[in-house]
C-alpha cells in the first residue's frame, strides 16, 4: 500500500512592515461618545451586517435563477450549472467552492422556500447565524402547507431567537418543525448512531489538529488493542505520558508503521527508531532555515526570532517552531527545492523536479477563493499545450473542480486566465470581473518565484462545439441526488437503522 507523504516547506519569513501610519475609526471616531451611542452603534452595525448580507444573498438567488435549470442538458456533467455558478460566488466572496455551494443553497431556500424569514432578514431583523440554522434545519420539509406555516411562525418568533446559542438555536427550529412535520427533523437520535469520523477544529492549536468520530464497537475494540500493543514496545525512559504515546500511535498506524518508535534518546534502546518518519521536507529560499532547526536537534541554542525558519505544512499552514527540529530528529527526508531552468520542457507532462516548484510555489489551487493544497491538485498549463509551453511560467495547480471549470467552461465567453513569470495568475471571469491570485508560498516565505518571460501567447482557437460532450458525466443530476438525499434522511427518521 502507498501511503502519503506528508509535504512541510521551510524557508525564511516574509517579515516586511509598512512604517506608514494608516488613519482609521478605532480608537477615534467614538472617542467622545457617551456609553449609550456605543452601544447604539453597535446595534445599528449588527442591523446593517445583516441587511448587507441578506442583500448578498439576494444577489446570489438571482444568479442561480438566472444560470440553474432543470432542463438545461448540461444538468449531467460533472461540472453542471451549479458548478458554474458557485466558480462566480467562490471567486466574488473569495471563499472555497464548496462554502459558495452552500451560500447558494441558503440564498435558493430563502428565496423559494421561506420569504417571511428572507423579508425579516432584508430588514436586518435576524442575523446570518440565525438564517443559516434555519433554512439547514428545514431542509428535509418537502410539503408546501407544512413549510408555509413554519416560514410564518419562524419570523414571528425571530426576536426570541437571536439571543440564544448555536445549540438552543438548533433546538427551537427543531421543535417547531417536529410540530409541522416531525420526519423533516434533523435528529441527533439519528446522528448519533451513524458512523462517521471528523478531522480538525477552527480552533485546534498550530501544531496540532483534534480527531474525532463514532466507530462500530467492533472496529473501536481493535484499534484500541493494536494502540495498546504498540505502547508495549516502549521502554520505562520514554518521557511521553500517556496520552502523547497513544496520539503517537495512531499517527505511527496513519504513516503505515505497525510499531512505535520510543522517544527515550538512547541509541541501545531496542525500540529507538523503529518508526521514521515518512514526513518529506521541502527546502526553499534560504538553507539557513533548515540549519537552524538542524542545529536545535543537536542542542544548540535556539536562534533569534530573526534567524528562525518558517515551516509550512500543505494545506494546514504555518507549523510552530519547535516541530521542525523534532521531525528532523525523527528522519524525516529532507530535499531542497531548485529553481529550474530557464528552457522549457520538450513535453506535456512536467518532470518531477518542475511538478515540485510548481507545487511549492502555490502550496494552493491558483482559482480564485480556493484552498486546495497544492499536493492534491492538477498541474494546468496556463495556455494549453501544445501552443503553451511546459514552463513553469506557464504552469500552476488547479485543483480538479477548477481545472473542470477552466476546460469546459473558458474561451472568451468563458473563464480566462493569463500568468505572469512570478506566478500571479490573472483571471477574467464570465461576467467579466478580474480576480488576482498570488503564489501561495508569498504568504510566508521571502522568496523570488521570478521565472523566465515567455513569449506572447499565440491566438488560441475557439473551443471545438462537442467540447462539452467531452466532459465527464454524473449518473444521476444535482437536483436528483439532492432529492434523494432528502428522501433518505426522511425514511431513516421514519425506522432509524440499528447503527
């Protein structure tokens, strides 16, 4: 089995400061209002907040009605209308296409399904929090009658639902649709025999991300034993507690190691250095950086702030400082990152070393709002091969949504990018707004992705008419899955599986 390898790019910090002085309202513009006009103000901007993002949401219902079709023949691609429309919304709240997915369907509900609560909120009457929770938890509501009076009742009831929390929330939306219609309740009675696994939390520390999740009792039963027997190996000098070694465990079983290398240090311990890290850490900018954490291995002093190196982990961020030294001392491999040449490559496919620039440069997909690591998207020529050479001026990551979206749906009707040869990417969208995306590697290193300039792309040819019967297909279209989805969840609440 392969397993992947974790990818940590280290270099050093873009720390440039603006000494300009920036005027602004904090600590200015309330500075001699009384307590009362604070407050007030506060109230009024809550008020505003919502109206403007009820307004935005009233933007995005247009659009989906305008784009969405239930009859348009493009329902079946993989990259359907929705797909199309959602690129627009992820781009224009520079947001991941799936959160636009979800804008959309929260605008879509209250458009067609609640216009009490959508009235209500235009007035900035409810907040977004508020708005969110209800049209989630009335998802499953198919009958008109049942979702008109709870539409009625919801805006009746808003001023009593704002000051509650998430969880209070949850439960006064739920009790009135169990009132209405008690199998379109989202119940945690059913949630909570379901078998599911989470990972990561907003508010896990840099380091380190949460786990959580319900296993059959079968499957909890063995993976306890094999983390148990794992611990086993360690000798009595091992300075982890007990829940350092079982988290070390199970990050030894995800890296496909069956044993768990002891932490004592010593080199006669029989279980030192049985599990090496399969941790893969790129090199760029500056060699010093990985000196430094060489060097903190070996128990040298730790240098200044200055000195240090930044780590980043692909698709996770900044690592803290202390983690590089230990995953060096744990083995992991260690390859530093080439610029590479100025000529370009004689074929479609880039060499590794180019795919791995390539991939550091961005450490993102290059669309605009996405955060796809970079190890998990596609490499896209910028102008298409063969009329674009295989440079990494004309080369960036897209993830594979977005590199549907660029293939099926560009032209010059279309999206269209162009990129300059420090991999800025420049987009143009259908309805003509202009999106910038900068390397991703720019956030945290000072490094110089300055390429080679490219000759003036050629004129690129119309797309061909049957390029759309090209495109993958779905089995079944958006709106059928979502239907069937509803159904689902209904007749689980109707006779709830035994697990």
């Amino acid at each position: 089995m392969t397993w992947p390898t974790p990818k940590v790019a280290v270099g050093i910090p873009d720390v440039s400061v603006d000494d300009g002085i920036v005027e602004h309202m904090f600590g200015s513009d309330f500075a001699e209002a009384d307590d009362a006009a604070v407050v007030a103000a506060i109230a009024e901007g809550a008020r505003a907040e919502a109206q403007a993002a009820a307004r935005r949401l009233a933007a995005i219902a247009e659009l989906v009605r305008r784009k969405v079709c239930d009859d348009d023949e493009r329902q079946r691609s993989a990259f359907d209308p929705w797909d199309a429309v959602a690129a627009e919304v992820a781009a224009a709240m520079t947001v991941g296409h799936r959160r636009a997915s979800g804008q959309m369907r929260i605008a879509q509900a209250l458009r067609e399904r609640l216009p009490q609560v959508a009235a209500l909120f235009e007035q900035g009457g409810i907040s977004a929090r508020i708005v969110s929770t209800i049209t989630w938890r009335t998802t499953l509501i198919e009958d008109p009658e049942a979702l008109a009076l709870i539409d009625t009742a919801l805006a009746q009831r808003a001023s009593r639902l704002s000051p509650l929390s998430e969880r209070r929330l949850d439960d006064a939306v739920d009790a009135l649709v169990h009132r209405f219609d008690p199998l379109a309740v989202r119940k945690s009675k059913a949630t909570a025999r379901t078998r599911d696994f989470h990972f990561g939390d907003e508010d896990d520390p840099a380091g380190t991300t949460s786990v959580w999740g319900r296993l059959l009792a079968t499957d909890a039963a063995a993976l306890k034993r094999r983390v148990a027997e794992m611990m086993k190996g360690l000798c009595d000098d091992d300075p982890r507690s007990i829940g350092e070694r079982r988290a070390d465990a199970v990050g030894a079983l995800a890296a496909g190691h069956n044993q768990l290398a002891c932490a004592c240090g010593s080199p006669t311990c029989a279980a030192a250095g049985v599990h090496a890290s399969n941790v893969l850490i790129h090199v760029i900018a500056d060699q010093a950086a990985l000196d430094n954490a060489t060097r903190a291995t070996e128990g040298e002093a730790a240098p200044t702030t200055e000195k240090r190196g930044t780590a980043v982990l692909l698709g996770q961020g900044a690592l803290p400082t202390f983690l590089l030294p230990w995953l060096i001392s744990r083995g992991a491999k260690v390859r530093p990152i080439k610029m590479p040449r100025s000529e370009a490559e004689s074929r479609y496919q880039p060499s590794a070393a180019l795919a791995e620039f390539v991939r550091m440069r961005d450490m993102y997909c290059r669309a605009p709002g996405c955060d796809v690591p970079a190890d998990l998207c596609d490499i896209d020529h910028t102008t298409p091969w063969p009329l674009g050479p295989t440079h990494p001026s004309n080369l960036k990551c897209l993830c594979r949504k977005n590199h549907m979206m660029k293939t099926f749906c560009g032209g010059p009707d279309g999206w269209r990018d162009v990129q300059l040869p420090d991999g800025t990417v420049i987009w143009t969208a259908p309805s003509g707004h202009t999106y910038t995306t900068h390397p991703g590697s720019k956030l945290f290193f000072e490094w110089d992705t300055t390429t080679a300039n490219l000759p003036p792309p050629p004129d690129i040819p119309p797309p061909t008419p049957d390029r759309a019967a090209k495109m993958p297909k779905r089995r079944r279209t958006r709106a059928a899955e979502f239907a069937a989805r509803i159904r689902a969840e209904r007749a689980r609440n109707a006779d709830p599986a035994p697990f």
